[in-house]
C-alpha cells in the first residue's frame, strides 16, 4: 500500500513537473538568415543556466564557446537527425527569465526540416531539469554561505566579549595594586611626618619650614586617599561590569551553538542535495 501511496506522488510530482515544461520553438534571424529556434523559457539565473546548457550540449558534440557565441561542432550524437551539422546555441534573458535554445543546421548551414521533435524536446526538458537542480544547488550554497555568515558573526561576537573581560580582569587588577599601594604610601608619609615633628626646632625659620612641609605632607595623604577611595569605586564598578559580561558571554555562546547548529542543518542540506546529481 505504502508503494502504491509512493508510486502515485512521484506520478503526479512527474506529471506537475511536465505540466511546468513547455519545449517551444520559432523563428529567429540568424546570419541574415531565417531559422527555426527550439528553445525554453526558465526562470532561472543566466550564469547557471548558460552553464548547465553548456554542459546539457556535451551531449551533442563539442561545445564552442568563443566571443559569446556558443556553437556545437562537430556533432558526435545525430540523434535529432542524420544531417545534423552544428548547432548554434543561445542563453538570453528576457525579463526575469532566461531563455536557452539551439538552431540545427545542416552542412549547407540551413536549418533542417526533418527534425526528431520528440527527441528535440526530451532534451530540452532534461535540460529543464537540470538547470534547476543546478539553481537549487546555488541557492543551497548562498543558504550556507549566509549561515556561515551568521555563524562568523556570533563567533565575533563571543570573542568580543572575552576580549571585554579579558581587559576588565586587566583593569581590576591595575586598580587592586592601586588600592593596595595607596596604605603604604600614607603610612611612608605619617612616618616622614612624625619624623619632621620630633625634631628640634632650632630657629623660627627653620619652625616655618617645617610647617610648610608638614602642610605638603598632609595634602599628600590627603590625596592618596582620594586616589584610593576614587580607585575603589573604580574597581566596583569594574566588578559589576564583570558580572554583566559573564552573562553576556552565556547569550554569546548560546547564539553560537545556535548558528553553528544551523550552519551544519544548511551544509547537510546541501550534501544531500549535491549527492542527487
């Protein structure tokens, strides 16, 4: 039962495939001469049309591809007719769709009558096919490419962060030999000063000197403890600052292991796909 369910899906996805493909032909001006165009319309990006076209008329004969012009010659496959020559053939994009065709001319160069239309158009639906499976491919890798665009961009991010904090511990550091610095300077200071104050006056100049320099003295402790109490509240805020980047550095890896996860959902897809071909 399951194969029957599976038979008719595959016939009706064949059956809305061929719907969709519609082998054309008509007439063009080539060399100032008349020709008969088979051809097909796809909306499909030039580059990878003219690219799987190119590869769709290996099968032909020798594909020539010299000032834009694409031309197959000699003919090794005469499976559209026995007089088959060469075949000059075409990618052009009209609007948002590319159309790609070929004209079978004989050794004469005119366009042959007898053609094997049904073979003709077996080939351009194979084309058809393969051009957006080629398409699909390209889409499939511009998806890669943009996850691992947002993979670098969540990496960049997470290292950001840790260069912030790397440079936050830096600072913290600085600030703690400050701080622990700050005592023994004032403590070096009291000394100095209870030095000067022990000793003897011995002339009132040299009491105003000493005056003066104790003065110094306790604007210099003065300002040690400012630098100290300025260096502590440094060093707190550097602390919370740490803290909000611990959890900014959580959100970083988690938007990582998301866009990793989606970077690799992309590329097993595009395996998948190009295993297909």
């Amino acid at each position: 039962m399951k194969k029957s369910i599976a038979a008719i899906l595959l016939f009706v996805g064949t059956l809305s495939i061929a719907k969709a493909q519609h082998p054309l032909q008509s007439e063009i001006v080539y060399n100032d001469e008349v020709h008969t165009l088979y051809y097909i319309f796809l909306k499909v990006d030039s580059k990878t049309a003219e690219k799987a076209w190119k590869s769709e008329l290996d099968k032909l004969g020798k594909v020539n591809d010299k000032k834009g012009e694409i031309r197959v010659s000699p003919i090794t496959n005469k499976n559209f007719a026995p007089d088959l020559y060469e075949a000059p053939a075409f990618v052009d994009e009209i609007d948002d769709f590319s159309r790609v065709g070929f004209i079978l001319l004989d050794k004469k160069g005119e366009s042959l009558m007898d053609v094997d239309q049904s073979q003709v158009d077996s080939f351009l639906t194979n084309f058809y096919q393969n051009a957006y499976y080629l398409e699909e491919v390209r889409m499939a890798e511009e998806d890669l490419k943009n996850a691992d665009d947002l993979r670098s961009r969540a990496e960049k991010d997470k290292k950001k962060v840790e260069k912030s904090m790397d440079a936050n511990l830096k600072a913290q550091e600085k600030l703690g030999k400050k701080i622990d610095q700050a005592p023994e300077d004032i403590r070096r200071i009291i000394e100095e000063k209870d030095t000067l104050l022990q000793q003897a006056e011995s002339a009132e100049n040299e009491g105003k000197t000493k005056d003066e320099e104790i003065s110094k003295m306790d604007a210099e402790i003065a300002k040690n403890q400012q630098k100290a109490d300025k260096a502590n509240d440094k060093l707190q805020k550097k602390e919370e600052e740490f803290e909000e980047l611990k959890d900014e550095l959580v959100k970083a890896k988690r938007a990582l292991e998301r866009a990793e996860k989606v970077y690799q959902s992309k590329k097993d897809t595009l395996d998948r796909l190009k295993s297909l071909g």
